[in-house]
C-alpha cells in the first residue's frame, strides 16, 4: 500500500469518521427523535431472533469493551502492572476469540432469517439488511487476523495498533506509520470498522446509545385514577331514575 494511501486511510478517514459519527448521531438525535430505536420484527421466526441476538450482543460487548480497553489504554499503564505485551497479546487471541465466534455465529443467525425469511425480508430495510451484513464481514475480518497475531505472540503486532489508536485520539499526524506494514487483515478490518463507526448515525445502531441509566435515578411515580365528574354525575342520574 502506498504511502499516500496508507495516510489517507489511517491517518485522515479516522478523523472524518468520528466528526460524522459525533455531530451525525446528535443531529439525528435532535432531528429525528422518533426514529432513535430498533426497529422490531420479534413476532417473526422468534426462537432463532432470541439465539442469535443472545450470542451476537454478547460477543460483540466483549469485542468493543476488550478493543476500548486494549487500545486505548497508555502502554506504559501495562508496564507499570507488569503485563507484558506477549500476555496481552495471549489474552487478546483467547477472549478475542472466543467473543468472535459467539458474535458471528449469531450473526449469521440474524443475516440467515433476514434474508431467507420473506416474511422477516418484507419488513426489513435496506439499511438494516446492509448493517448486519457488514457487522458479520467485520467479524470475519477481525477472526481472520488471529493466526497472524498468533505468528507474533511477542506482543510487537498488538503494539503498532495501541499506538495507532492512541496517536488518533492525540492528534499525532503520523500516526498512519504505525501501521503501514501491517497485514492486509488488519488494514481492511480498520477500514471496515471506521465505515461502520461512519454510517453509524443513519443506522439501527443508533439504539446502542440510548442506554436507558437514568431509570437507575429517576424519582418514583404512582399513578393515580380520577373519575370524570360528568360520566358520576349522569351515572348518578341514571340510578336514580
């Protein structure tokens, strides 16, 4: 890959991505209130919905919570822990890996009723057919880079991607350097993923921000029924007639 190229995709489209990810997802917020949801087909095939939606939340929350913490924290916080580079390397292949399968697999049960369902397909979208059949490509990718990573157990591999991460997220312009010789499953994994982060504002994953914790702090209520004065009063009448 060519320098220019390698800058242009690591070191200039993550910025974009995020600035439309960020401003995107409060416009919408903003804009569209009512089209902040899921939208909801559970009636249709419900036992496979169930199953698949189980694994793939699951593995996914693993995934984006072990790639948050994996990539975005400082090296020098693991130094001073003592985990070196290899064992995190190790932990990376074993939970990674697990969390992968459990997600595509139930990935691949939500994309098979999708679009082998008629009844599911009909009342689909363009846009929620695309987003899951992305999800799973990024899931493949993200797989497909464990026997690579597994040829550098030493940690170094992982590193040039903690640094990548970080330098984003610090304004280091030549960031992109940090991995301009790493592996084609890795470069279109990163693409993918900061399509994804993309188009996230226009999609159905917009319900991953809507976490309801305020229910955690929200005052009580009681709800309290009052009789409308003119329906007792004609009641009234009515009895005593």
């Amino acid at each position: 890959m060519s320098e220019y190229l390698n800058t242009l995709l690591f070191g200039i489209y993550p910025y974009i991505a995020l600035v439309v990810l960020i401003l995107g997802s409060i416009m919408r917020y903003d804009h569209e209130p009512y089209s902040w949801r899921a939208g909801s087909s559970q009636l249709l095939r419900r036992k496979q919905l169930v199953w698949g939606s189980v694994l793939f939340h699951v593995g996914v929350i693993v995934i984006f919570f072990g790639h948050l913490v994996g990539l975005l924290t400082p090296i020098q916080i693991f130094d001073a822990l003592g985990i070196s580079h290899g064992a995190k390397q190790l932990l990376a292949i074993i939970a990674g890996g697990i969390a992968g399968v459990m997600a595509i697999i139930g990935a691949t049960m939500l994309v098979h009723r999708r679009l082998f369902d008629a009844r599911v397909r009909a009342n689909s979208s363009t846009s929620d057919t695309l987003i899951i059949i992305l999800l799973w490509l990024q899931l493949l990718l993200g797989l497909a880079t464990i026997p690579i990573s597994m040829q550098h157990l030493d940690g170094h591999e992982m590193v040039k991607f903690m640094s990548w991460a970080q330098g984003i997220f610090t304004f280091d312009f030549s960031a992109s350097n940090y991995v301009i010789d790493a592996s084609i499953f890795f470069k279109l994994h990163l693409v993918l993923g900061l399509t994804i982060l993309l188009i996230f504002p226009f999609t159905r994953l917009v319900h991953m921000l809507s976490v309801p914790v305020r229910y955690f702090w929200r005052p009580g209520y009681q709800v309290v029924r009052e009789r409308n004065s003119r329906n007792s009063s004609a009641k009234s009448k009515m009895e005593a007639n």
